[in-house]
C-alpha cells in the first residue's frame, strides 16, 4: 500500500467532475446524506467518480480514477436532505475499495500529470483559449444570449480540466480526459474536438441544419 494512501469516501455519479470546477449537488439518498454528515463532522472531502454503465443500482462500480470536492454552500433542508455546490480540487487513484460505511469508501492515492516543458505549452494553450473562446460565444448565440469574454484559466493543466468539463462530449470521453497524464495531449485532444465541433456549429446557426452530436463522439 502506498503510504500517501487516504481514506475517502466515494460518490458515483453519472457526471465527470475536473479539478477547479464546480457542482450542484442535491443529496436525497439516505447513505449519501450519511455520508455529507460524516464530511462535516470530519472535515475531510469525498470523491466523485464515474459509475461504469454496467453497474447494477446500489452496487455502482467506479472508475478508478476521480476528482476530489470540497463541498460549499451546504443548505440542509427540513425533509433531511441536502443541497450543496461541490468544488473539485485534486484528481485521485483508487487503490481498494469497501463498504465498511453505508456508501462506498476506498482507500486512494493522488493523480498528477507529468512535468512538461512549459515551452511546449505556450502554443496550444493559444490556440485552445481562442478555440474555446469561439466555441462558447457561438453557443451563447445558439441560446440567443449575450457573447462574453470568458475568464478561463491562465495554466495549462487547469485550462485543459476547465475546458473538459464544459465540452459537450459523452461521459466516456471525460473520463479519458481526466485519466490522461499529460497536459499537452489533453489539450491537443480538446483542439481536435473544437475544430471539428465549431464548423458544425456555424452550419447549424447559420444553415439550420439538423443536430447530429453522434459525429462528435
């Protein structure tokens, strides 16, 4: 066992959180209840992970790797139940798992991506942030709401989890994002993506033409 090795428990979800964003929780499940209970109490975190399609209802099966949430803005409610914005902090391994509580728990070790030249980053982090930029604005005037100059992150491993999270690519593809080690093929992944969704995109704004978002899996 590794000796960085902590105790966390464990949230499956059909969702991929990223470190550094954020999200909404309603908890309504009594051993998930129990569980932000037990956060409270011992100031420590839980993981989110993604449930394998496969997983039978109340036996989910988690990928290995997650995202830890911090959780902010805890609003109990009168029927027991809990509202919450979760806050991904840092990636993590699951070494083993067990339930010793009502809800999943593992013991789990941190997850990094590899040092890279940070010369070697300059020149996607360019072309993803503008990528991005477009991307969002032309959903923004999809929705017909007001264009805006995003805030996105300056460092290249938080710019490419910020962008993973907010692509509208299946779950799946997510979870590649966040088991990938290296920022850089991260971020050229996520340019490939843009470049073939934002063409589309023009077409369907200014074409009409019907969604297809199965040529972009």
């Amino acid at each position: 066992m590794s000796t960085a090795a902590i105790e966390l428990p464990l949230f499956p979800l059909n969702v991929v959180l990223f470190p550094g964003t954020v999200l909404p929780l309603y908890i309504f499940e009594p051993r998930y209840r129990q569980m932000i209970k037990d956060c409270q109490e011992e100031g420590k975190p839980f993981g989110i992970v993604l449930a394998r399609e496969e997983s039978e209802p109340l036996k989910e099966e988690p990928y290995s790797i997650g995202t830890m949430a911090t959780i902010h803005n805890l609003n109990e409610l009168e029927d027991g139940c809990y509202g919450l914005i979760a806050v991904g902090t840092q990636r993590f391994h699951i070494i083993s798992q067990h339930h010793e509580r009502p809800y999943l728990s593992g013991l789990v070790e941190l997850y990094n991506d590899i040092d890279e030249a940070p010369d070697d980053l300059i020149a996607p982090i360019h072309q993803l942030r503008s990528l991005f930029e477009t991307y969002l604005n032309m959903l923004l005037e999809a929705s017909e709401e007001q264009e805006v100059e995003a805030s996105l992150p300056t460092d290249a491993e938080e710019l490419s989890h910020f962008i993973a999270y907010f692509l509208e690519v299946e779950d799946v593809v997510k979870q590649h994002y966040l088991e990938l080690t290296s920022t850089s093929q991260r971020m050229r992944e996520e340019i490939d993506v843009l470049r073939r969704e934002i063409p589309f995109m023009r077409q369907i704004l200014y074409k009409q033409l019907p969604v297809d978002r199965s040529r972009l899996n």
